[in-house]
C-alpha cells in the first residue's frame, strides 16, 4: 500500500487503445479464419459469383468438423503444419489466400488420416444426377418449340 489506493486492472489502463486498434472502420477488404495462434488471411467472397449450392457447408463449419476429427485422431499437427505451410504460400503478394484453396488443403490433410465415412460426413459427394436431368429438361422445351414454327412454315 503506498497511500494511493488500490492500483487498477492492467485491462483498465489499456481500454482506451485496444478497443479502438480493434475496431475495423470502412468498406470490408480482409477476411481472415483463426485457430488458436494459426490466421489465414482470405480473399473476399466475389460479390458477382453464384451463391453456394445449398448443401455446401460453410467454410467454418468445414474447418470446426476438420478439426474435431482431426483431434479425435490425433492429428493435429498434421493439421496445424499443412496451414503453416499454406499462409507461407499465398496466393497473392498481399498474403491472402482463396477461400476454395483452404478448403482444398482441408480436405487433402483430412484424407490421409480419416476413413471414407468421415470424410463423406465433412464433404459430401455432390449429386451427381441432377445436371443430366437439367441438360435434358433444357434440351426437351427449344424442340417443343422448334415444332410448330416448323409446322407454320410448311402451311
């Protein structure tokens, strides 16, 4: 006790700066995925691509049941150096990497640890049924209309 009273927090005396250090201002330019120490700097989604099919797991949620099983496995370090390695191999000069590689590097890390059922749970296969239907159903209607002007020509 030196007479002054109670000294306050360390947190109290650095309020006034981290808060404001902390807060991005302004037009949204960087996103980044954190783990623990690990921060992947990534591009922004493109605003004119298609939206995700809807059976696309974001990429957090990705990442969490990559690590979780990861964990379970107990490889992690696996894990943790193939992020390592990728943050020092961007895909630009600016250090950002594409939100597609990431999920790639995932994948490729979790395919030589998990079994098929586990990494069908994460990635699902796509459909695969779908597109020849839509080519078919797209192909079908231009014939159905072909015909009458067809039929109107011949009159």
């Amino acid at each position: 006790s030196n007479g002054r009273g109670p000294s306050p927090p360390v947190a109290l005396e650095l309020a006034g700066d981290p808060p404001a250090a902390m807060l991005n201002r302004g037009p949204a330019k960087w996103r980044e995925w954190r783990w623990g120490s690990q921060v992947v700097p990534l591009y922004l989604p493109d605003p004119k691509a298609p939206p995700p099919d809807e059976n696309t797991k974001t990429l957090t949620e990705v990442a969490h049941m990559t690590i979780v099983a990861m964990k379970a496995k107990g490889s992690l370090p696996a894990l943790t150096e193939a992020i390592e390695q990728l943050v020092k191999e961007p895909d630009s000069p600016g250090g950002r990497i594409t939100e597609d590689r990431f999920r790639l590097t995932l994948h490729e890390v979790a395919k030589g640890v998990l079994a098929l059922e586990e990494l069908e749970e994460i990635w699902p296969t796509p459909v695969a049924p779908d597109p020849p239907q839509s080519k078919n159903t797209s192909r079908r209607p231009s014939k159905i209309t072909r015909k009458p002007s067809k039929e109107k020509d011949e009159k």
